[in-house]
C-alpha cells in the first residue's frame, strides 16, 4: 500500500519520544555514560550497591581516593534510561570533589545539573547519591580500620 | 523512522480519510436534525452502521458508536453491571484486562458489586474450567478479552460464550486488538457484547463500537439525548463513523493474507531475535495469538532503556510494561503470567502492521542486537 504521509522517513529522529519525555541531556547521559564501568579492586577505596533489581533499578559505585578527594570514580546502571542518566550525572558532580563536598551532593543536584527531569523519574536521581555516601561510608570504615591496624602494631 | 507499535495505534489509511473528507466539508449537517440537507449526514450513519454489520455478521441495529475502545468497555461492564444489579451483583473477569475494563471493575467494587479477576496459565491464557468455578448464582457478566495488547494471546472466547450462554450470564469480550486482525467476522466470537475501536486497524482515533446483541439492556454511560438507540448519547461522530466502517471492510478485506503474511515476519522476527541475542525470552510463544505481536524479555536489561535506545534508532516499540505512577510498575499481563518483576521489567513490546515488510524487522534486529549489547555492557546485573 502507499505509504500514508505520517510515514515519512525522518532524517533526525525525534529525541523526545512520546512515552519517555527526557531531554537532550538525559538522552546524552544515557547514550555516553560518563564514568562508566569499575574500578580495579587494589584501586578501589569505597564500594556502593543499592537498589534492587525487581524494584527496578540497581546501581554499583566505585571510588578512589586521592588527598581526601575522590580521583576515580565508576559506576554501572541496571534500570530506565533516568536511572542510567541520573546515575552518570552524579559521577560527573563526584568526580574530584573532597568527601565533604560529596556528600553534601543531592538528588536535586542532579536533576538540575540534567536540566530537568520527568517529575515520575524524580526518584530515579536518589539512587546515585545513595550509592555514593555507600561508598563514602565502606570508605570510611575501611580507612577506620586502616587506622586500628596502624594503631595497633606493635612499635619498634 | 520504522513503526513497529501497531498495538498503539495505526497509521490512517489514506482511502478511509478519502471515505470521510465530505463528512467534513460538505455534509456536516447533524444527522438528528429534520431538514433534507441533515438526511446526508443520517444516510452516512446507517450506511455505516449497515455495512460494519455485513462484516460483522450481525444487525445494524446491533452495533452501537463510541468514542473509543475504552468507551465501548465502560458501557458494556458498567451498562450491564447497573442493569442487572437487581439480579446480583457479581462480575467474572481476567487479571490480563486492558484497564479500560480491570479499573472500571474497580471503580464497580467501590460501588458494592464484587469482582472475580480470574488468573491465567504461563502462556496468558485463562482456564475455561477456572472460569466455570468462579460461576455463582449472583453472577451476572463475565467480561474476557479476546486477544491481550501486551503478549496477544487469545482466549477461548467460544468456549465461555458457550457456557455463558448455558447458565444465562452475559458476556462481553473486549476484541480491540483482535479486530480487522483475525480473518472471521466479529460475531463468531459468540459474545453478547463485543467492544471494538476504529484506530487500531488503521481507522480515524475517537471512533468504536460496541456490539450489543439484540434485545440486551445496558445502562447508558453518557446520558443525554436519544442517539444510539438511547445506549449512548450525544452528537454522532459523522465523519468518524464513516471511517470507522470504511476501515473496518478494508481490514476484513485483506484480512486473509495479511493474517499470513504478518504471522510469517512476526516468526522471522522471533527466530532472528533469538539466534542474534543471547537470554531473550518470548513470552506467550506456545499460546495462540495475533499474528503482528511479539513480547520479549531481555535477561539484565530495563525495557525502557530499550525502547529508548531503539527510538535514538528511528525505531518505535514500547515496553510491556508502563510506568504510570511514579514507582516502575512492571505489566500486570506479564506479571499474572508469572514472570518475575525482573523478567517483566525487562521486557518489550514490538507490534507489525501493514507496512511492515522483512527489511524493517532485519533493520530492527540489527539496532536491537547493538542496544541489548550495550545496556548489558552497562548493567551492574
């Protein structure tokens, strides 16, 4: 049959589908995730999982930590195009910020730093933050315990 | 851009808007009015009315116009439900239904009837002995979908409106995904009441229909004037209607072979998906069904991001799942069918039609195959 003429090939296709409603920078985020992937295990200072997966999203984060700032970070995504984008966002705001400053990062942070979200996908900029103070907080134990260690060897 | 979301909606056929163009232009008279001008618009109604009927196989005066699919399940379950509340106040249903009839169930129950959402086996369908037992006394409809949106499974609608009709309850299918789809007229279904909707096979939005068999009383849902016999008021959708028929025999038309030859891609399809792509499930694959829908679930992968990834492609699809609230809910279909959460938020939707031909499902796997790969690449599951 003829093709009708809302068939029309379209050279750029239309970024903002009719279901999902995320802007270009989402779209970005969630094409070209900043940060992605892990951290190798001797690198790798603080570890955060959260989320569940048939709750919807999970996320895995990793840091490294340089002079009481995060050098590295890494992370992956299982969830909606939001929680992926989200999720790089936050790494991107993380990135060489002092722990301090971390943790002081928002979900509202990164929805503005997205230019915006979808008020039903607002949850979705939760996950990354939790997931970083996660690895501030296995960070911060692990460094407690690095400390004990010192303490308690036997002096010469 | 290739449209593989049929379920959704359908692209107008270019001899249907042809069909209703003077409905727009020139004879906009009101079909109710009593001048001859008005006659021309009344004319097109019946003529309608007559000729969805022949394709249906029942009287015009059985075919009531709606605004849409949803409207023709409202007044069916609600039209029932208010007019055999004397009777009982029960009503047997699937937990598969489109929300047009799960939530209207809903609202009933709040309103003091009772509902029974009967579960359905791995493959989506009902169990047609599970339907007899969930049978009381105070039963008075039995409302199951022909063919699911999300998997198409069909029902055995013959068999329940055979038992419908032996204990005397009415039945309503909803057949919106199944019409202009399946090469046999409506009224073989053998239901009492069978929703249908005029986009869903390349007709005008905002036009349906509901066949209610002859001498059924339904309680209008829109009250107002006498349209429709008294079953539906308000100002016939004169163009509409025109298009709604006009689409209706051009989809039963050609029915027979785009039955065969959609059924035939939408195999290819599955084939190709699960040679191309490691941890693909088809979900409803051993049940009958339409022959343009597929239902896929992706092992580690969230079918938003999916559906996303292939719109960056010019690919249209959907999800199985809609997330309406908030928090993802995954399908209800896919859940009753016993997948897990994760399984059915991982899960697409990918719907043929006809323009579909076999470059645009090898177009669509190769785009497919490249997004799947890179979520996982990206999963932390």
């Amino acid at each position: 049959m003829e093709i009708p003429s809302n068939h029309r090939n379209e050279e750029q296709p239309e970024y903002s589908g009719p279901i999902l409603f995320y802007n270009n920078d989402v779209i970005d985020h969630f094409t070209n995730p900043r940060n992605i992937g892990e951290l190798l295990q001797n690198e790798t200072d603080g570890y955060g999982l959260v989320g569940d997966p048939d709750c919807g999203d999970q996320m895995k984060l990793w840091i490294s930590i340089r002079a009481g700032k995060i050098a590295k970070i890494a992370f992956k995504s299982y969830g909606c195009p939001g929680a992926i984008a989200t999720s790089s966002m936050l790494t991107d705001l993380a990135k060489d910020k002092t722990i301090e400053e971390a943790k002081r990062i928002t979900d509202d942070d990164v929805v503005e730093a997205l230019g915006g979200i979808p008020e039903r996908k607002k949850h979705c900029s939760l996950l990354g933050v939790l997931a970083l103070q996660a690895a501030i907080k296995d960070w911060e134990t692990r460094f407690r315990l690095q400390e004990k260690k010192t303490r308690d060897l036997p002096r010469p | 851009m290739i449209y593989l979301d049929h379920n959704a909606t359908t692209p107008l056929d270019p001899r249907v808007l042809e069909a209703m163009m003077p409905y727009f232009k020139d004879n906009w008279g009101n079909p109710s009015s009593p001048y001859r001008f008005a006659n021309r618009a009344k004319t097109a109604v019946e003529k309608a009315r007559q000729r969805i009927a022949e394709c249906a196989e029942c009287k015009p005066e059985e075919i009531v116009f709606t605004s849409s699919g949803t409207e023709s399940d409202n007044l069916a379950v609600r039209g029932a439900a208010y007019t055999l509340r004397s009777r009982g106040n029960h009503i047997v249903t699937t937990s598969i239904e489109h929300h047009a009839v799960l939530n209207t169930c809903k609202a009933l129950e709040a309103e003091g009837f009772r509902a029974t959402y009967l579960p359905v086996n791995s493959t989506g369908a009902v169990d047609i002995r599970e339907v007899e037992e969930s049978l009381i006394p105070e039963t008075i409809l039995v409302s199951v979908m022909h063919a699911n949106n999300e998997t198409g499974t069909i029902q055995p609608i013959k068999e329940i409106a055979d038992l419908a009709k032996q204990r005397g309850i009415l039945f309503h299918t909803d057949a919106v995904q199944s019409t202009g789809k399946i090469p046999q007229p409506l009224c073989k279904l053998g239901a009492d009441l069978i929703s249908f909707s005029g986009h869903k096979f390349y007709g005008p939005k905002g036009t349906a229909a509901l066949y209610v068999r002859e001498n059924t009383q339904l309680a209008p849902v829109i009250t107002g004037g006498l349209q429709e016999r008294g079953f539906r008021a308000g100002t016939d959708n004169v163009a509409g209607i025109v298009g709604l028929a006009h689409a209706l025999s051009l989809a039963m038309e050609s029915s027979d072979k785009e039955y065969t030859r959609l059924r035939e891609l939408r195999n290819h399809l599955e084939s190709r998906v699960c040679t191309v792509i490691s941890g693909v499930k088809i979900n409803g694959a051993e049940a009958p069904r339409i022959p343009n829908t597929t239902n896929l679930s992706f092992d580690s992968v969230d079918g938003e991001s999916i559906v996303l990834g292939l719109d960056l492609h010019g690919i249209c699809i959907s999800t199985g799942s809609a997330c309406s609230t908030g928090e993802p809910e995954p399908s209800h279909v896919l859940l009753a069918m016993g997948l897990s959460p994760k399984e059915a938020q991982g899960s697409i939707r990918i719907s043929l039609g006809k323009v579909t031909q076999e470059k645009d499902i090898d177009a669509t796997i190769h785009a497919l195959s490249k997004t799947v790969n890179r979520l996982r690449a990206i999963s932390s599951v």
